[in-house]
C-alpha cells in the first residue's frame, strides 16, 4: 500500500483524483488535509510515502513548509511535490528543488501532469526501498543458501548498480537543469527589465502625444502635417474648426485639403465661390515638397462664403535617415489685422489729406524748449516762409528764432509751463518770416507723455491770423466809433424821452381841461336849460358829453401806451390760473356769469411781470366777455400748452369774431374792426397787450370767423429772461 497525503486546498484538484491514482498506482490511498500545521503532524503520524504540498496561503512560505519537512526525520524518506500557481517560473522551481522539493505541478492540477510525475517518483521510492530490503535478505541468505542464492543476489546488485547509475545521471540532468534554468532566470529577468522600460517608454511617448495633442488644440494657430501625397497626417483643433470645417482632429488623417473643399462646395453648389482654399494649399504644398526648403506664403481666399487672409509658414519633414516623408505647417489668421491694416492705411491717407488742407501748419517737436521739429506739415511755407525741409534739418534755425524778440521770452516761458504741466497751450504772437515779412499767428498745442507722465513730443497747429488781426483792429476802431455814436443817440433818446414825457405832461393837462369845461358846460346847459331844448338838442347835449368822455379815455389809453416802454419790469413765476379767475370774477356781475360758460383749462404759471401780464389779461378777457354779449350761452376758454422753453396761451370764444384778411390791423393802436355802436371801446387794448408781450420776449397772434368767435394767443418764457 502507497500512502499519499494532501495538504491544502482540495479544490486544486480533479474531482477523481483519488480514484484515478488507484486506478494507475494498486494499493495507492490518498488521504486530505486542508491546514498546512495539521497537515505536517498527520504525516509525522502517518508515514506516508509521498506529499502532496500546495500553497494556497503561502506562496513563497510554502517553500519554508517544504524544508521543514524535508528535516524531520521521521519524514526523510518522503517524497515531496509542490502544487503551485509559480509552476513554470525558473527561478521559483529552482529555489523549490534547493528546499528539498522532488518535483513541481501547476494549479490548478492537471491529471496529465501529475500522473507522470507520481509514478516516476514513486518507482524511485520503491527501488531505493527494494534495495534496502535485499541488502538485507541477501545478508541473511548468505549464511544459509547455496551458492545459486549468492549468484541471484549478485544479480540484484548489479540491476542496483543499474538503477544508481541511472539515478546519478538523472541527478547530473537535474543539475543541468537547475543551471539552465539559472540561465533562462537572468534572460528572464533580463526580458523583463527590457519589457518594463519599453512600457515605461510607451507609456511616456503615450504622455508626450497627449501632451502636444492638448497644447496644439488650445493654440489659436493653425498646425498641420502631412505625407508626400500631401494627405494629413497630423491636424489640430483649429485647422479642423477654421479651414477644412472637419468633424473632429481625426477625419482629416488620410485626406487632403481639395476633400474638404469639394465637400464644402457640394453643400452650396450655388456659390462657387463658397470654400476656395482647397487649390491653394495644395499648391503651395508642392511648392515646398519640390524646393526642399521651407517657405512663407499670403493665402487668401474664401471659407464658407467669409474671406479669409492667412500667413501661412511650411517647410518639409523628414525621417530620422535625413528621407524626406512629407511637410508641416502652421497658419495665422490675418483677416482683422488686414482689415485693420486697410483701415489705418485709409485713415493715414485721410488724416494725410486733411492735414494738407488746412491753412496753417501741423508740427510734432521733441518735448524741450529748443523745439527740434521731427514733423511738419507743407502749410509751414504758407506760414513762414521755410519748407519742410529747412525745419526737419534744423538749419540753422528753429521756430523759436521766428518769434520776434520782444514777445520770445514770455511765449516761450508760457508755452513751456503750460506743455510740462500737462495743459494745452494756446497764444497769439508775431514772427518774422523768411522774406523779413512780420505775421502774427495762432498756436495751439499739448504734450505725448509717457507712462511716468515724461514729456516726450509735443504735438501742435499754427495759423496765420495777420488778416484776423488787421481786421480786429478795424472791428475795434468801427467799435471805438460805435460807442461814440451810441452815446450821442443815448443823449438824443433821452431828450427825446424828455420831450415825451413833456408832452405826455401836456396831454394829461393841458388837454383835459378843455374836456373838462365841454364836459361841464353841457352838463349845466342839460341841467337848466333841459326844458327848453327840442328832442334834438337834448340829443345834441348828450353826443357831446358822451364823446367827451370818449375822448378822456382816449388820452388814457394813450398816456398808458407811451408809459408801457418806460415802466421797469419785475420778473417773477406768476399763478396764471388764479390771475384769470380774480379778473374774470372783478369783470363780470352775478347776472352776467348766469349766462357765460367760462373754463380755465391746463393754464400753466409763467414768469413775467406781474401788473403787465394782468393787464394783458384783462384787455383779452374783457374783450372776450365784451364780444360774446350776443351770443344767448357765452363760451369763453382758457388752455395753454408747453412748447420746448416757453408757454404758449390761448383765450378763446364764440363771439362775434372776425374776418381774417383785417387780422393783420388787430394789433394796431386806435384800429376797430367794429363799429362803436355795436361795441363800445378805444382800439388802444391789444396794441397794449402786444407791446406788453413782446417786452416779455413773447408773440401775440390771433385767428378768428366772423360769427363765430375768435382766438387769441400769446406766449411766455418758462425761465426769466432780460426784457426788452
């Protein structure tokens, strides 16, 4: 009987395996025991003639167990075979064999390697023990059998000899193998260092490509390559979004740039014009695969119907042999800095224009007293004399020498205060030209300052003013002449003033005394001689008397006209609306107001003259009460409207009215458009309310229909101006 222990994890195993080893090996048991501890001591207790060890919790422990084994000797006899997942590894199975191991067998178990290993092994076993046991029979037959028995054990040693020296030259291929598998441990490990920096350079290249992919697609520039049929085989985000309109960095490898331009122009086939950049960078390309050099080129053209400027850099590539394979590229977009280029080129051209045309000249200078000019425009002949060319080249003379002596020094201490202080100059003095000619001129000026606020150039304009002068100086003697003559008509206006006010004296007077005595004399001839006048004489009395009264309101109304000019006037915000309804409530009886409609509507306040614009109030709304006392339902509204700086007011009614072709006699002093005996008055009261609004800075206008009333209006700053 063979007894076989195994220790570990029975799951290694095939299912059958105890009964497929006591199918090849009669008499085999196989016994298990799962616990490495426990295991050892059943086999100190069992005996058993072969180990099965496998290494399920110690994979290189195991190695440690195998030792301990192999020292005790009660085991010494026991074969040993490791059961592990390291089957195959050189430099595992060459330190198994150094710890005592008989052999090795891969996890999990297969029953085509294990069977062949058991059975050698076990042979062996029983060789070695058949020939201690004959050793030891062959010692006790010696002494009792005949010589037959000798020759037989002879025979037996011979057939040991046999078995040892094949158990020597398979100790000798053991030794050979452990060195060669020595060997294939360092080519191995050797491998395997080659293999960890070919991963480690893998995975750095991997980095590198990663690296230069993130960094082209967040340049703005455009970055391409491509292989000698000039098809991409490199292409960064931009290219891909600005030019070849690509769906991601990949579709462009393998194609080339006329690909995406047929594309393009197959989606709008109604503008061939659509995408034109497909020609020009194939051809440039060629150009440099046949130069071999690199090369700059201006390509411009059309992208999606948008045009588009690109400087574009190429130059070939070429493999680590110096083999040409193809080209790189990259492109910056220049369309604004060409549009802005045209721009500044048109506004240089008209600022160039402009300056040209002005009538003085434009200068730059450096920003010190001496004043070397760095710019002058051509207006320097016209001004001094000297080209452009005699300033720029400083011959001799600067702008500061032009001006005449006794103004340099103040100008010049002027100019420069003002310029470093970081004003503007501006003054008015002569020079001397190069004909010797004197010119006063204009000059206006300031400084170009650094960041430190450093005077670095001072930028400035000069125009000739003499004929501005000379005509000044005629403005000033026509002025000088203006006063006097001013004076001598402030004189005049004042005894004409007086002369007026003298005859308004005599007016007031001298001639209301005669009325007075008409007026009394009638009263005294109606009084007491009443009885004795016919019905015409008592007619006759009252004619006089009542145009005698006419004609003192007359001289009123005159008196206050001429006083309308010399009355002084105090401005102030007026209540329009509470002014009107005071007026209209003094002029008119209960009786009257039963049958007037009158309305005040959005009568905005006003500055004026209070006592003159009441009077201006009065005169219309008089009229307008006065002209509707036909009417059986008066109508009389106030309104008013703001326009821009001024108020403008309307007082309306459905009166009498006029007819429009006499609008122009309404305004006149003693002008009627009505008889006395339809309606009574003097004519004197809109030539008062005129002469009022107009001293306020005001219109007075009016429309009307005869029979159906009449309009009147006026207007009134909102803010206080000088009278007039």
């Amino acid at each position: 009987m063979i007894k076989v222990l195994a220790i570990g994890n029975r799951n290694v195993f095939p299912d059958n395996t105890g009964a497929k080893l006591g199918q090849c090996f009669p008499g085999m048991v196989l016994t298990w025991n799962p616990m490495l501890l426990q295991g050892i001591e059943q086999a100190r207790a069992d005996l058993p003639e072969l180990i099965l060890l496998e290494d399920t919790l110690h994979h290189d422990g195991i190695l440690e167990y195998c030792k301990l084994i192999r020292q005790d000797s009660s085991l010494g006899n026991c074969l040993i075979v490791l059961v592990s997942e390291r089957y195959g590894e050189a430099d595992f199975s060459l330190e198994a064999l150094k710890s005592g191991a008989d052999g090795l067998v891969g996890k999990p178990v297969r029953e085509g390697e294990l069977i062949p290993l058991l059975s050698l092994l076990v042979r062996l076993n029983q060789a070695h023990r058949e020939k201690a046991d004959s050793r030891g029979e062959s010692q006790k037959q010696d002494e009792n059998r005949p010589d037959i028995l000798k020759k037989q054990l002879r025979q037996l040693q011979d057939a040991e000899k046999e078995i040892m020296q094949s158990y020597l030259e398979l100790e000798k291929t053991k030794r050979a193998t452990l060195n060669l598998m020595e060997d294939l441990k360092d080519e191995v490990d050797q491998r395997k260092r080659s293999e960890q920096i070919l991963r480690e350079s893998e995975k750095k290249l991997k980095e590198l490509t990663i690296l230069f992919r993130s960094i082209s697609d967040n340049m703005v520039d455009m970055l391409w390559a491509k292989d000698l049929q000039r098809k991409y085989i490199f292409a960064n985000k931009s290219i891909c979004d600005k030019l070849l309109i690509a769906e991601g960095t990949d579709e462009p490898i393998g194609k080339d740039d006329m690909f995406f331009a047929i594309r393009q122009r197959n989606v709008h086939p109604e503008n061939p014009n659509w995408h034109t950049f497909g020609e020009l960078c194939r051809d440039s390309d060629q150009v440099v695969i046949d130069s071999g050099k690199p090369e700059q080129f201006d390509e411009y053209g059309n992208v999606k119907g948008e045009f588009l400027f690109l400087d574009v850099r190429k130059s070939p590539l070429y493999d680590l042999d110096g083999k040409m394979i193809g080209t790189v590229g990259s492109a910056q977009d220049r369309t604004v800095e060409r549009a802005i280029s045209k721009q500044l080129a048109e506004r240089e051209r008209q600022i160039s224009t402009l300056v040209s045309n002005l009538p003085g000249m434009v200068y730059r200078c450096i920003g010190d007293v001496n004043g070397k000019m760095l710019f002058v425009s051509d207006g320097c002949l016209k001004v001094s004399g000297y080209t452009k060319e005699e300033f720029l080249e400083n011959k001799g003379f600067s702008l500061n020498d032009l001006i005449l002596e006794p103004f340099r020094d103040t100008v010049l201490e002027k100019w420069q205060h003002v310029v470093m202080a970081g004003g503007m100059y501006e003054g008015e003095y002569p020079i001397r030209t190069s004909r010797g000619e004197v010119k006063w001129v204009w000059e206006r000026c300031s400084g170009v300052y650094d960041e430190n606020h450093v005077i670095i150039f001072v930028d400035g304009y000069i125009e000739d003013i003499t004929d501005r002068k000379a005509a000044e100086k005629v403005i000033q003697n026509l002025n000088d002449q203006l006063e006097l003559r001013v004076l001598e008509r402030t004189a005049q206006l004042e005894a004409a003033n007086k002369e007026l006010e003298a005859f308004s004296y005599s007016v007031s007077h001298d001639l209301r005394a005669p009325l007075r005595a008409i007026d009394g004399f009638t009263r005294i001839l109606f009084e007491d001689y009443y009885p004795m006048f016919d019905e015409e004489g008592k007619r006759l009395c009252s004619v006089i008397q009542d145009n005698a009264v006419r004609m003192g309101q007359l001289i009123d109304d005159l008196l206050a006209l001429s006083r309308l000019n010399r009355t002084d006037m105090h401005l102030s915000r007026i209540n329009m609306e509470r002014l009107a309804k005071f007026i209209y409530d003094e002029s008119t009886s209960e009786e009257e107001k039963k049958r007037i409609n009158f309305r005040i509507q959005n009568f905005h306040p006003a500055m004026g003259d209070n006592l003159l614009v009441k009077q201006v109030l009065v005169n219309l709304i008089s009229n307008a009460i006065k002209f509707s006392t036909h009417r059986e339902v008066a109508k009389i509204t106030l309104s008013s409207e703001k326009q821009h700086e001024k108020v403008v007011y309307c007082i309306s009614d459905n009166g009498a009215g006029f007819d429009m072709k006499y609008v122009d006699k309404l305004f006149g002093a003693f002008q009627r458009l009505h008889s006395v005996k339809e309606f009574d008055g003097t004519g004197i009261g809109l030539a008062i309310v005129q002469r009022i609004i107009r001293r306020h800075g005001g219109t007075v206008w009016a429309q009307g229909e005869v029979g159906k009333g009449a309009s009147f209006y006026f207007s009134l700053p909102l803010t206080a101006e000088k009278p007039v």
